[in-house]
C-alpha cells in the first residue's frame, strides 16, 4: 500500500514528505544528512525549546508581530508537545548540523503544522502558519539554541538531580545517627589508622554532597541570563524592541525561574562558559561520588575474605557461575555514570572553546552532554539511595574487631612515651603477636588507670566539636 504524501519547499527545491508527518523538508533533509548515532533529542530539551516557542508566540502576539490567532494556535501547540504529544516527530540525531540549525527547524515544522491543524488548515500549507515566518519570528538558531541548553540545564537539575541529592544527603546522615556509636578502624595509604566512628564516615559523606549541592546552585545561577532577543547576532536584527524582556518575563512564568536577558546578547551567544560551569560542577560530584561508591565497595568486601564492616543490600544475584554471591551492582553503576559525565565534561570543554567569531557552532553537542550528565546523574543517585544507602547495615562487632586489633592505637601514646617508644611498641607487637596493651604495662611505661584511658576508643574516635 503507498503511502500518503505531501510535496513541501524550501530554498533547495521540493521534497516529497509523508503526508502524516508533523516535521517538514528541513527536517527531512537533516535526517538524510545525519544519520550517525541513532540518538534522538532528550525530552527535557524539546521541552526547553518548545517552552521558548510557546514563550515567543505569546510575546510576538501581545506586541503585534504575529496575527492573534497564529500566536494561540502556536501556544496551544506547544502546550500539547509539553503534555507529551507528538515527541516521535523529533527525528533529527544529535550530531547534526552546527550551531542546531535542524533540531531548531524541527521544532518550528512541527508547531507550525499542529498550528496549521488547530486553525483548520492542511499541513504543509504553510502560508497562515510559517515555521519561519511565524513560530521562528525575531529568532533566530543562534539566540534560540543556547537559551534552549540554559533552559534544559534548569530544568533538568530542577527535575532530576536536586530532588537526588538532597535525599541523598537525607538518607547519609539518618545512616550517621544511626551508625554513630560504631567505632571502626580508620584506614589512611589503604593502612591501619587511627579509629573513627562509622556515624561520623557517613556524616562526612552527607556534607561532601552538601557542598556539591551548593556549588551546583551557585552555577546555575549562570543558565538564568538569556541571549534571547540577540537574533542572528545578538544585534537584535528583526526585533520588536521590548520582545527580549517580554519574552524572558514568560519564560520565567513557565518555567519559574527567575530569568532575565544578558547584559550583552552577543556574549551570551558567544561564550560556552555557563555550561562548562554547571558541567565542571557535575564533573566535581562526579569525583567524589566515584570515591564514596569505591568506599562502599571496599567496607563491604568480603563476606570472608575482605573488610566486611558493612553490608549493602543484594539486590541480585551476582554471578552466572557461583551461587550465593552478591556484589555492590548499585555502586558499580553509579561509578560507571559518573566516569560518563567525566567524559562528557570534557567534550563540552572541547566544544565551547571551538567558537568562531559570532558564534559557537557546537551547541548541539553541549546540549545533548550537559542535560544527559544532569540526568544519569540525578537517576544514579537516586537508585544508589534507594537500593542502596537507605538499606545499608553494619557489622558492628567486626568494626570493633578491627579498631581494637590496629595497630594505629599505639598514636594515642605519643603524648605520653613518645613517638619512638610508641613506634618500637608497634613494632614488637606486629612481630610478637602481643597486644600494644600487653607491652606497655609489661614495660611499665604506664599506669593501667592511664592507659584504659589514653586508649579509650570512644574518646579517640570523637570528633572535635564545633565552636
């Protein structure tokens, strides 16, 4: 059975397009082109960019650049693509045409042909409802696209990875006042140290990501200054003169956020750097959640022949070939999605510092890797804290085991004999076998009343208290 089909036009000729089809030629010739990874636009950027549509239909209509019921028939269509509909019509793949030229015309065919049907027009017919004319009017790729990866930037940490991390920081430290009275052994070189309290370890945890909470809100700080309204330039070419702060105070309504237009719509077109921002801080949680993961791996290594201190939940069986075995999967993988978001910093560095002139031609790149790192991310961290963190337990006899057996104790006493004597003890204790308690009253160095104390692991594992 032949399908049914439209003829469309552009600056190049005609294309035949499926008749059913919201897209149209542009986004017809850009499928041809780039056919690389088989990814298509992350939902959360389609929403930014059809946010900033319905924003600019609204805008355009109220100062008269665009008919009244184009402009509602542009905004009904977008809010029909945010409720879901039509998202099998982003076709174009991510690696594409620079600056995002044909994930941009994507947009503008797919609202302009839904508007088209909204007024009772025929898709394709495109001269009540242009994709150009109309749904682009006073835009252009260049101011539409970076606006779209600050706008896909907020919402995305909005959406995924705030609300993770701060049940993350949640879940550490009910882990810590539960774990409190636990004392363990430190380990400094992978070595004995002295002794810590378990509390305290996931304290320390729930504070680095704290911080890196912090951090990420002061950066996102950057995404809100929007070039929107520079046009092809950020000279502001084919532009009513008060759209730019129109169109920033809708966005802000739709979004709620507090955006605003840039100082200067062409630094805001040119410059990369409030995404290598945002994704230098991703990268830095990145680090430090590789090595809290690695630490979880490690405490609960094992069951007989590791550390053991604590037990992450199995949540499936470990392996293909030996029965009863568990491994920390939840920690791995989150292990795996930050290496990703490594990777992708450092191709978003790559591509910011590629600009020419008035323009960065590599924000599609930027744009898929900084909201794609935003959202592993918060969707790792929320697995690990939902199969993992939340049920962790600990082993408590062998922390005290393992605090009371290093040999790192013999710290507590360079106060008192001496930090050679204290070494010497050390040193006898890991050839004899005797404990460090053994040798210094067998050498009367001190009182037993004095040692109990000195080597009080409830004191020595006690953190300072702050002022």
């Amino acid at each position: 059975m032949t399908q049914a089909t439209r003829i469309e036009q552009d600056s190049m000729g005609e294309r035949t397009i499926p008749k059913d089809a919201y897209y149209g030629i542009q986004t017809l010739r850009a499928t041809e082109n780039f056919p690389i990874s088989g990814l298509r636009p992350l939902r959360t950027y389609i929403d930014a960019g059809v946010f900033i549509k319905k924003a600019t239909a609204i805008a355009n209509g109220e100062l008269g650049c665009i008919p009244e019921d184009v402009s509602k028939a542009i905004t009904q269509a977008a809010d029909e693509v945010l409720a879901g509909k039509l998202r099998d019509q982003f076709v174009v793949d991510i690696y594409q045409a620079g600056a995002g030229t044909s994930h941009h015309m994507n947009l503008n065919e797919v609202l302009a042909n839904r508007a088209l049907e909204i007024l009772g027009d025929e898709k394709g017919n495109y001269r009540r409802v242009n994709p150009n004319d109309h749904v682009n009017y006073g835009q252009s790729t260049n101011d539409v696209i970076p606006t779209a990866i600050r706008i896909g930037g907020l919402l995305a940490l909005k959406r995924t990875l705030y609300p993770a991390l701060t049940k993350a920081i949640a879940s550490l430290n009910t882990k810590a006042d539960e774990f409190q009275n636990i004392v363990k052994s430190g380990r400094t070189h992978l070595q004995d140290a002295v002794p810590v309290r378990l509390g305290d370890t996931f304290r320390a945890w729930a504070d680095i990501c704290q911080q890196h909470l912090y951090r990420l809100e002061f950066a996102a700080k950057d995404l809100t200054f929007l070039g929107l309204g520079g046009s092809a330039a950020g000279t502001g070419l084919n532009t009513h003169p008060q759209y730019r702060f129109k169109v920033a105070e809708i966005l802000s309504e739709l979004i709620e956020e507090p955006l605003q237009p840039a100082p200067n719509l062409m630094a805001a077109m040119q410059s990369m750097a409030p995404f290598v921002h945002v994704s230098g801080g991703l990268r830095n949680l990145a680090q430090d959640l590789v090595k809290i993961s690695h630490d979880l791996r490690l405490m609960d290594s094992g069951p007989k022949t590791g550390l053991k201190e604590i037990q992450l939940p199995p949540v499936q069986p470990g392996s293909s070939i030996m029965p009863g075995k568990y491994n920390p999967v939840m920690a791995e993988m989150t292990s795996m999605v930050c290496f990703q978001v490594m990777g992708y910093d450092s191709a978003i560095a790559l591509a910011a510092q590629a600009g020419q002139l008035e323009l960065n031609v590599m924000m599609p790149l930027i744009a898929y890797n900084l909201i794609h790192s935003i959202e592993i991310l918060g969707n790792a961290l929320s697995a690990l804290t939902e199969q993992c963190i939340q049920g962790i337990t600990a082993n408590s006899d062998r922390c005290l085991a393992y605090a009371e057996g290093s040999l790192a104790l013999v710290t507590a006493l360079n106060p008192h004999i001496g930090y050679l004597n204290a070494a010497a003890i050390a040193k006898e204790s890991l050839e004899t076998g005797k404990s460090l308690r053994e040798i210094v009253l067998a050498q009367n160095l001190l009182t037993p009343e004095v040692l109990a104390q000195v080597l009080d692991l409830e004191q020595m594992s006690a953190l300072p208290k702050p002022h």
